[in-house]
C-alpha cells in the first residue's frame, strides 16, 4: 500500500511546467500583497500590484535578490527579492476583524548573495497557530522537484484589526535564517468552512469555523486546470485536475455537462468553487454490471497525526429524478455515506445542475505509517438506484490544526538517490566552473532558451484566448489553452502550487564521456541493441552491475540536438510506470548520450512476427496494450499540458522483465522549430503506416493522431503483421486499411495471428476490434480519447479474463515464459517497478 501510495504520489509531482498564473486584479480591495524583500512597487505576470514590505515590518532586516531565476518564473514579482530574519520578526498587517483569510506564504529558494539557504532552518506562527516548524524550504522543494514553494493557509477569524506574523530561525540549527519572497492575504467572504460530519459515526459532528486550516489539495475532477484569475469569489485558488490521484486500474469515464444545462448556484454562494468544478465530472462508465465490480478509488498523502476534512463537490447535470443514482462513500475504509444514507445528488439538491458540497471528517493516525487518504466511491445496491454509479465533481483537502494549535509537520526526506545525484550535480558545476563550463552549461542554457519560448508561445496564447493554438505553429508541448487554461495536474502535496525547476536535470545524472565509454566498452558494436533515426543504441552497464541503454547521438544529425533535448526536457519531467525512465545523460566533445533504463524484453514488435521469440499469449498482448495505452493516457492528460508522442508504434512499445509496457522515444514530441533559422517546421513527422490520415492532410497535430496510431497497434498486435507490407496485395499492403476493411465485411476472424485464434474470448475480440476501429476514424473528433480506449481495453481484459477463470493460471504462464526467455538474465537491477520506487522516492514528499 505504501509503496503504491508513493507512485501516486510522484506521478502528481512530475508534470509541473510553467505556470504562474496569478489573479488579474480583481475588485478583491481587501487583497493585501507583499513582495517582500523589494523596496519598489512591482507588478507580476499577471498584472497583480504587490507593495513593499517594509512599512508593516517591525526592525531592520535585510533583503536580498536571487541570483538565478528558474524559468518557471515569469516576473521579478514577487520571487526574486526576498526579506532574510536572522533573528525572530514580525509583520503586523492590517485586516478586518471577525474576518477569515487566506493567507499565502511564497518560497523561492535559491542562491542569495551571501547566504547559505541550506542553512535556513524557520518557523512561522501567525495569529498564535504555528504554520511551519524547522522549516526548510530547499529540502522541501527539492523533494517535491518544485522551483518555489506557495504554502496556503486559512486562519479562524480572530477579534483583532492585526494579522501577526513571526519568523523565527531555529535555534537548533547553526547559522539558522528565515526568509520570505511573497505574502498575500486574501478575505474570503461569508463562511467557507462550517460543520461536517465525522466519518464512520454519523452522529459527531465537528464545527470548522473555527478552526485553522492548511489547504492540501485542491482538485477539478475530470476537468481541466483552473487558474487563480479564473476562480470564482476573487479567492485565487488553484484547482487541479485529479487525475495523477487515481488509484487502481479503473479510472471510470469523463462527464461533461450539456451546454443547455445551466449551473444554478441557488443558495451556495458561488465562491465555494468555479462553475468548472461542477461542469464537469469523473462517472463509473455505463454499464451498471460492471460499475458495481469496482470503485473509484483517489489516493491522498497526507501528514500522521492530524484531522483532515474532505470537501466533496457534487452537481448533478445527467439525471433528473432522486434515487435515479445512489453512491457509496468511503474515507479510509470507513463508510461516510452508505446504505439508505447514500449519496443521491438529486436527493441533496432537489434539483438537475445545481451544486452542493459535502464535508467529512477524518483523522488520519500514524498506525503502521498510516499517512494517506483514500477516497472510495461505489454504486450503493441497498439503496435500489435506478442506475448502478457514482459521480464526483470536485474534491479539498484540508489539514485542521491540532490541539496545540499546530499545523506544521517534519520536513519531507530526501531518498538516497536524489542526495547523490544531487551532490554529483553540484560537484560537477563546480568543477566546470570557470573551465569547462560551456560544455556542461551549454546543453543547460539550450534548454532555457527552449523553456522561455514555450512561456512566450503560453503567454500569448494565454492573454488572448480568441488565438487558436494551431496557429502558434510551434508546438514544443502542445497545449489544449485555446481554452485559455492550461491543464494542469501538480500540486505534489499541498497546494504548493509550485513550478518544476528547468533544473528537475537535477533529478537526472549527468555522466562523464569515460563513464559512457567505459559502461559500453568504449562503444563496441557488440553491445548494440538497436538503431533509430538518433543513432544507435547500446547496452551498457554502470554502478557495476546497472544495466541500462544508451543512446548515443549521431553528431552528423543536426535532428539529433533537437530531438535529444526533446527527450531529456520531457523525460525529465515525465515520469509514469508505463513510460520509458531517463536515468542521465552526457553532454561531451560533441558527444551525446542518453541513459535509460535497460528493457531487457525489447519491442513489442519483436514479439509479435518475424521472430524465434515465443508467441505471446492473448492475455499478455491485452496487457501490454493497456500498459501502453496508460502511458499515452498519461501523456496527453497527465502533464499540464497536453503532450503528443507523434510516433506511437510497436518498435516504440518497450518491455521490461516482467513484461510491464513502456512508451519510449518521445524525439518526436515536438515539431523541432529551427529556431537558428526562424522559421517553422511545418513537416509532417511520424512513421509511415501508422501516421494519421488527418494529420498528413491538414498538418494539424492534435492527441487523436496518436489515438489513430495506437489504433494500428491494436491491429498489429491482434494480426502479428507489420503496419505497412509492401510483399502483399495492394489492398492489403496498409494494414490500417485491410483491418478496417475486414472488420466492416465481418472477416476480421481471417486475418488474426493463427497462434491466438480460437482462443480469443469472442465478446473480447468484438470489443477489442471495435475499439481499434474507433480509433481509425477518419475525422479525429470521432476518435475516442486515450482515456476511453485505455477504459475499453481494460472491458476487454475482465472479458477475457471471466471467460478464462482464475487469474491465478495465468499468472504461472507468464513467469515461466518469462523465465525461458530471460535465460540468466536475472542479474537486472532496475525491474521496473523498482525503479518506480526509486523515482516516486525522489519526490517522496514526506511532509510537504
Ligand atoms: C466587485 O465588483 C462587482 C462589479 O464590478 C460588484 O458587483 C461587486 O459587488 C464587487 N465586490 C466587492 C467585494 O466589492
Ligand atoms: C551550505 O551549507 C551546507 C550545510 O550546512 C553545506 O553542506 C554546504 O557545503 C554549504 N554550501 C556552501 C556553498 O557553502
Ligand atoms: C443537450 O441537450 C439538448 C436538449 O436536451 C439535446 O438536444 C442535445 O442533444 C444534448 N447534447 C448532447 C451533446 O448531449
Ligand atoms: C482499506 O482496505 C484495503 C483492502 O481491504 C486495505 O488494503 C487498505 O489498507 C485499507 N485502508 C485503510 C486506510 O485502512
Ligand atoms: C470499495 O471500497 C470499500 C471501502 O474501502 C471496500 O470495502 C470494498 O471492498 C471496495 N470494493 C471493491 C470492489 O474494491
Ligand atoms: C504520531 O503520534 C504517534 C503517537 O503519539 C507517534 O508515535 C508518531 O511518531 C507520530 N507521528 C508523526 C508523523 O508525528
Ligand atoms: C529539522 O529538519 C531537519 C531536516 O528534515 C532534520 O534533519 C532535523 O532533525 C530537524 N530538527 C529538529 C530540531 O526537528
Ligand atoms: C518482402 O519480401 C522480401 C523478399 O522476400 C523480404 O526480404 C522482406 O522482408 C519482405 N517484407 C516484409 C515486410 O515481409
């Protein structure tokens, strides 16, 4: 369990890009916003006045300028300067009393002349609740991969017109200092938090509107990123999309609410959350058999030893009638909504498109490091609904002070391997400094460059929603923000809304050119394992006995710097189970290298014809499939933005030991713009059989060309023929084609791989096909999305699987295939799921 909690928890850490979008001036007058440290007025990204804030601090304390500014950050304002205490200070601001605020703390901790910020060691205590206890923001940010850290907090009202806040340096630590780039204080108007009900009793009730809150997560389900200037009430929350929560196979299906649906607020004040939220919703999916075999689960870290309340936002927008739809609710495994108590949105609201939330209680104790929150939801079946479901809307998360008025917990810890990457990267900037810098540096200031064009392509699209993005024609990381928003999914823990550093190459290994050589016997033919357009392929062994692969670049390619950048910006920033991991690269005399993790059972494509490799069973090929389709999935919806792979193929697809799918080769992710020469690369990319018809005509990319490609995989994998086979027929030469032709005739039978024939389950077989189908539509509107047919596959799965029996047998079949195969191949260290491990443990975010 916490090992998968950790997985979950780094998948929602890795897809920050930039995205500083704060409140546009809003009539919020009470608003207070300090850009501490500055002596000037400034203005920030988004046209926010900040103030200095000298005149509400008490004695002299000096400030200090960042000398780096990650490109994350947009504006001067507010990160930039920052105000240091090296001894206890506080600010006294003027608000209202009787009053709840928002209070937002902003961290940005980099290099300041002078000052050691490994050294800053803090706490913070505002109105007498301590928000922070020996505090260190660099650990923090680090762990979680953020360039700056935005801690939210929200205070009782208190009877004073004097918010205070303290910063106190640690004594314990030696040369302890405090320090802070940004304050805002924000009302919030009416009361947000009232009562909610304990889970597991449902008769103790606790009052919240009184006490102190930390916001810890913050989540649109199924919708998309909602920035502060688009939240409702002038509070400038952010609202992330939900998906790197899900836990468990099932991720159910996205609802979105007709347009002839209007959202009526009735008697909730419309601050409690955007119309977005309750727009849009995570269902089961539609078929109520089905629906009642599974739950919708979301996984929460959290810190031990507090209460926590869970907010629910629910809007019914489909159904009409109450007991149409009756859900279950379970916090932590207890029922905070079951039986006859089920949750019938209708029941709640009395009404079609009208919001409501909910408010449950729960105390999460450190019982066998118990430290998560997970959310169930399934149908309710003693409540008779008339549809078997469940729907959620939007979800909170917040941290209630504890007795002694705290709300702070331990710094997360840093894993092993981010401390010695870590102190790798910083031994070889020093030791490059002054000399060899331009190499080392070079690969680092390229990808700054890249970064601030995105911003600039981002921005501009950003301020003006009326541009369609097709027409910013470079697309580094496609974006959906024609809908002026972009898609979001970070939050790591907290709503540290915070930005990954471009730096998140810190997370990479950077490798000598002698320890490529020397991992790959100086680069010696018998050790390739592959060629691609990039060059070719090793296998290598470092650390001893790590097996990984090595991709050196060919210097003749001029391509090749582009789509190597491609591949470290993306990787290093992705991470999912199901996506190839980049371990490091190497930058050197020209050279270029990228260390990936070994895939000791190759491509896909190796598996499935022209090979002595034994046949793979139907199960496993759905398997892979769905691994697959889980990467991709999480591609185009996982990160902020959409990201499209343009080359979905089977030579693509990359199996580790245990048979578990990796989407690999993303030098393509991006139209490589050749910025040298200004102009913009309008060619259409991809391979040949499996490239979208769509794509090819208008040169328009969207996630449906990769939905088409996976189509011709699915083909590829049921008739273990290759995409394109020039020796056959004319009609038969596209396999996209013949397959699409077959299945319409009803023939598809005819041209299955012989070796599963007949073994296929036939309610399997149909809905497979006709998933792959799907996603051969011509026009890409009619494609499904890479979360429908992920969800078909798995359907196609359970079918298969029902029709075989145990899963157990299986199981058995698998191991000794994957035995015979591997040979004495066990000495691999980096099995997959350990690596998983080992990159969810970078961003373990013990704490927040
Ligand atoms: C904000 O401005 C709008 C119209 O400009 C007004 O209706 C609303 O009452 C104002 N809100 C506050 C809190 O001043
Ligand atoms: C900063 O402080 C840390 C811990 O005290 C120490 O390990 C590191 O060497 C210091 N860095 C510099 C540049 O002095
Ligand atoms: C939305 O509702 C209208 C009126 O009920 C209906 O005609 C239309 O088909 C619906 N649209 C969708 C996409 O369901
Ligand atoms: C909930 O139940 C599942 C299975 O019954 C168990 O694995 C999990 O640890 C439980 N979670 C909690 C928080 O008790
Ligand atoms: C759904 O979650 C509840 C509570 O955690 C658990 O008792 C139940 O077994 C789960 N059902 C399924 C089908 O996983
Ligand atoms: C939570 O409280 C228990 C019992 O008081 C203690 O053993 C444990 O260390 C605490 N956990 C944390 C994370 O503070
Ligand atoms: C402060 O935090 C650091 C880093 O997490 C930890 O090593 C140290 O023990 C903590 N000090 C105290 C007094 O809790
Ligand atoms: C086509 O035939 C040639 C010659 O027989 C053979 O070398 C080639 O591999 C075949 N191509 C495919 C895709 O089967």
């Amino acid at each position: 369990m916490n090992a998968n909690t950790r997985k979950l928890l780094f998948l929602s850490c890795v897809s920050i890009l930039f995205n500083a979008l704060y409140v546009s001036s809003s009539n919020t007058t009470n608003s207070l916003l300090l850009n501490c440290g500055s002596e000037n007025e400034g203005t920030d990204a988004d046209g926010r006045k900040w103030e200095p804030d000298a005149k509400y601090l008490g004695g002299n304390h000096p400030q200090a300028r960042a000398q780096i500014q990650d490109s994350s950050i947009l504006s001067d304002v507010p990160l930039m300067d920052a105000r240091i205490f090296r001894s206890e200070a506080t600010y006294k601001l003027p608000i209202k009393p009787q009053t709840r605020y928002f209070l937002r703390l902003y961290f940005y901790p980099s290099d300041y002349a002078g000052l050691n910020v490994s050294n800053s060691y803090f706490s913070v205590v505002a109105a007498g609740v301590t928000l922070l206890n020996n505090f260190s923001a660099p650990i923090t940010a680090q762990a979680l991969t953020f360039a700056y850290l935005v801690k939210e907090y929200s205070l009782a009202p208190i009877d004073s017109d004097t918010l205070s806040i303290t910063f106190k340096p640690s004594d314990k630590a030696v040369d302890a200092f405090a320090f802070v780039n940004g304050i805002e204080v924000v009302p919030i108007p009416g009361d947000l938090f009232g009562s909610g009900i304990m889970t597991g009793f449902s008769d103790i009730t606790i009052d919240a509107k009184d006490s102190n809150l930390e916001t810890m997560y913050r989540l649109n389900v199924a919708g998309q990123y909602i920035a502060p200037n688009k939240d409702s009430g002038g509070l400038a929350r952010n609202w992330y999309n939900d998906a790197p929560y899900l836990y468990g196979a099932a991720v159910g299906v996205n609802r979105m609410a007709n347009k002839t649906v209007q959202i009526n607020y009735a008697d909730l004040p419309e601050y409690v959350a955007p119309v977005d939220v309750y727009q849009t919703a995570r269902g089961m999916g539609p078929d109520s058999a089905m629906n009642l075999k599974f739950n919708l689960t979301w996984m929460f870290l959290v810190d031990a030893n507090f209460t926590y309340i869970v907010r629910l936002h629910f809007c019914e927008f489909e159904l009409t009638r109450s007991n149409q739809k009756g859900f279950n609710i379970y916090i932590n495994n207890q029922t905070a909504q079951g039986g006859m108590e089920a949750a019938d949105i209708i029941a709640w609201t009395g009404q079609i498109g009208k919001p409501t939330y909910k408010d449950y209680m729960i105390s999460v104790n450190d019982r066998q490091g118990d430290d998560h929150i997970q959310v169930d939801l399934n149908p309710s079946t003693l409540y008779k609904p008339e549809y078997y479901d469940a729907t959620l809307n939007g979800l909170e998360i917040f941290k209630m002070s504890d007795q002694k008025n705290n709300l702070a917990g331990p710094n997360p810890e840093l894993s092993a391997m981010l401390t010695k990457a870590l102190a790798e990267e910083k031994q070889k900037t020093f030791q490059s400094s002054g000399v060899g810098i331009e190499g080392a540096a070079g690969g680092a200031a390229g990808f700054c460059v890249v970064a601030a064009i995105c911003i600039a392509v981002y921005q501009r699209k950003r301020r003006d929603p009326n541009v369609e993005s097709h027409t910013s024609s470079w697309l580094p990381v496609y974006t959906n923000s024609y809908t002026s928003t972009s898609k979001s999914t970070i939050s790591g823990k907290s709503t540290t809304s915070s930005h990954l550093s471009t730096l998140a190459q810190g997370l990479c290994r950077h490798f000598t050119l002698p320890e490529m050589k020397k991992a790959t016997k100086n680069f010696d033919e018998s050790n390739v394992i592959g060629v691609g357009g990039f060059g070719k392929v090793y296998k290598g062994i470092i650390d001893q006995n790590v097996k990984v692969a090595i991709k050196k670049s060919n210097p003749q390619s001029e391509q090749g710097v582009n789509e190597f950048q491609t591949e470290i910006e993306m990787l290093s920033k992705l991470r999912h189970k199901h996506l190839v991991s980049l371990i490091g690269f190497c930058e050197e005399n020209e050279e270029m290298c990228l260390v990936y993790d070994y895939m000791a059972l190759g491509t896909l494509r190796e598996h499935l014809y022209n090979t002595k490799r034994p046949k793979l069973s139907w199960k496993r090929r759905l398997e892979i499939c769905i691994g697959a389709a889980r990467g991709l999935h999480y591609l185009h919806t996982g990160a902020q933005y959409t990201i499209i792979h343009r080359d979905v193929k089977t030579t693509n697809i990359l199996l580790n030991e245990n048979w578990v799918a990796k989407v690999s080769d993303f030098g393509l992710s991006k139209t490589g713009p050749n910025l040298d020469k200004g102009h913009v690369s309008t060619v259409v990319k991809g391979s040949f059989g499996y490239l979208d018809p769509e794509y090819f005509k208008r040169q328009q990319l969207t996630e449906k060309s990769d939905v088409y490609s996976f189509g011709v995989v699915l083909f590829e994998v049921l008739c273990a023929r290759p995409a394109l086979n020039p020796n056959l027929s004319k009609e038969q030469v596209s396999l996209a084609d013949w397959a699409l032709h077959c299945q319409r005739k009803g023939i598809l039978e005819d041209i299955i791989d012989p070796h599963i024939k007949g073994k296929i389950n036939p309610e399997c077989l149909k809905k497979f096909a006709e998933t792959a189908q799907k996603c051969l539509e011509e026009a890409g509107t009619e494609r499904p999305s890479m979360g429908d047919v992920l969800w078909s596959l798995e359907f196609a799965l359970q079918l298969q699987e029902n029709s075989e029996g145990s899963r157990h047998s299986t199981q058995v079949e698998s191991s000794d295939i994957s035995g015979e195969i591997l040979g004495n191949n066990h000495e691999t260290n980096l099995d997959s799921d350990e690596t998983g491990e080992i990159f969810s443990q970078i961003v373990n975010p013990k704490g927040r």
